[in-house]
C-alpha cells in the first residue's frame, strides 16, 4: 500500500483546502496533527485518509485508541506505534481502507516511569492524573475530534458528529471505558481482546462495590455527573473474543490493582473465558445493545475473518 505523508500542522492545512474539488481522495494520506492545548489536546494525533474517501458526502470519522503493547519514555516509540496501527496495520486501518473512513490515532503515552498508570487502557490510575498532559486523556480525545471535524471539512471530507470507535486489547478496553463516560458522542463500537472483563452498568454485584473502571458506583464523583445508561445502552456495539485467548491483564498491577483484581476474581471469575460468559450475561440482562462472538482457535489476535466481521459490522451501521 502506497501512503502519502503529510507532516502538516493544523495551518498548512487550510491551503491544502483550497485545491480544486475531487470526487474522492486519490492516495492514502496520513496527516500528523501536533498537540494544541488552547483546543483541549496535549497530545498530537493522526489522522489517515484512505484512497477513495469521498468528498463532499457526509459519513463517519473512526476513532481507533493508541495501543504502544510497552511502556516507554520516549514519544518517539508511542508516535511509531500509532503510525502503524493508522496507516498499516490494525483492525481500524482495515475498517478505513475497506469503508472509506477517515480513522483518528491519537498518540497517547504510557510512560514507564510511572508504569501503573496504564493510559492505553484508560484505567483509574490515569483518571486521576492532573496538571501534566496525561489529564483527562478522554476529554483530550474529545476534542481531537472536534478539532478533527474541521481538518476534515477543509479537505472537503465531511463527517457526524458522532463517531464509530474500534479497538483490541488495551485499546478495547479503553473504548469501552470511553462508552460508559461518554456515550452519547459515539454511534457505533466494535472491542476485541480484551481480557474477558468489561465494565459493567452497575454500582454492585455480588455485594461487592463496582467503582470505576469495574462500573459506576463512583462514576458521578469522578466525572461530576450521572452515567448516561440510557445513551449507553442504545449504541451497537461488536464484542469479540478468540476462544483460546488466555491474555489475562486483571492479573497484571499496572491494569488493576489488588482490590480490583480481587472483586473481579471473586465475582466475574478468575480466568478469561469464564469472566468473558459472565460479562455477556450480564450486559444482555441490563439490555446493552451488543452482539457477542466467539472464535475458534483463536488466542489474543485477530484473523481475516474476524476483520471482516467486524468490517461488516460497522458496514451494517453504515446503511442504517
């Protein structure tokens, strides 16, 4: 695949606007856009324009979280990573290419200085960051998008307001944090691999407290606000998992700590699978509208198949 890079900051971009109308874009385009704090993002972020991409035809942009699989202190490791997840290689990146959909990356840090923080999962550690450009990686997200809108709209791609989110392992587990906080911005999700546990649309289960990111009990201390279940439960979401994936990060201190790991154990289970039946059941009794799959020897990583599911789930989105 030919990509056509565009290093611009937001400026440039305005002149890029200017050129003459096409019916579609005619190269796959990667542009980096850099961090802009007065706009609500500490973070720079990429945006990957597929061949094909209509103009002028209002449509979807795709929000895909960076997910480094490391820790690192080095911006330049996370930058390459969300580089290739944009542009190369992801699920998000088949979605694009096959839907024509424009995909945003943000390029979010997990720094291993500070290792319990586990930014590409969006745990309870990070929430509670502030003063430094990890803060509310969420409301930065956020407004990559709005700020993505506008990029967007002077290269002629039109797109909602609402947004489609993908992601697999840590990065689907951040999207599925990102629904409960946010759900009436996103139209559509699809999450693989992601250790069999989810967040839950609860305060307790089995007399144990839920607090974020297990479930709500202390969702509107947090956040100063309500959880928005109704919102919640209306978005379409594709949940997946191989049947032979045993990647097990409720185990691990930098995805959840001890009281945590001990309320999912006791409660949902303590091995993947098992936790994975429990969450569904539940998510189809609080009447969440998810469609769940399971994949034969399959471990923690996609296949073609699985890709083209999920590309047809989004396709399905889509016409509706």
């Amino acid at each position: 695949m030919r990509l056509y890079m565009l290093l611009f900051t937001l400026v440039p971009l305005f002149t890029y606007g200017q050129n003459p109308v096409t019916e579609s874009f005619q190269k796959d385009t990667l542009i980096i856009l850099k961090s802009n704090p007065s706009e609500g993002f500490n973070n720079s972020y990429l945006l990957f324009i597929p061949k094909g991409t209509p103009k002028n035809k209002l449509t979807y942009l795709l929000v895909e979280p960076n997910n480094t699989g490391k820790v690192s202190d080095s911006m330049e490791v996370h930058k390459k990573s969300a580089i290739e997840l944009a542009s190369i290689s992801s699920v998000g990146n088949n979605i694009s290419t096959y839907l024509k959909l424009p995909l945003l990356v943000p390029i979010f840090s997990r720094p291993d200085s500070i290792p319990l923080v586990y930014t590409h999962a969006l745990d309870r550690d990070v929430i509670f960051e502030v003063g430094n450009n990890l803060e509310r990686l969420d409301l930065q997200l956020l407004a990559m998008t709005k700020n993505a809108q506008d990029v967007l709209k002077e290269l002629d791609v039109l797109v909602h307001d609402k947004f489609f989110m993908n992601g697999f392992s840590a990065s689907a587990t951040f999207t599925n944090r990102f629904l409960f906080i946010h759900p009436e911005k996103v139209k559509a999700a699809a999450m693989g691999g992601f250790n069999g546990e989810l967040m839950l649309p609860l305060k307790q289960f089995k007399n144990n407290e839920f607090n974020y990111p297990l479930g709500i009990n202390d969702f509107k201390t947090i956040f100063n606000k309500e959880c928005n279940l109704v919102e919640l439960k209306q978005i379409p979401q594709y949940i997946y998992m191989g049947k032979e994936d045993q990647n097990d990060a409720v185990q691990f201190n930098d995805a959840y700590n001890n009281i945590e790991r001990y309320t999912i154990n006791s409660t949902l289970g303590n091995n993947v699978q098992g936790r994975f039946v429990n969450c569904q059941n539940i998510y189809k009794k609080e009447n969440i509208s998810a469609q769940f799959s399971s994949y034969d020897e399959v471990g923690h990583w996609t296949t073609s198949s699985i890709n083209l599911d999920v590309i047809n789930y989004f396709l399905k989105q889509l016409q509706e």
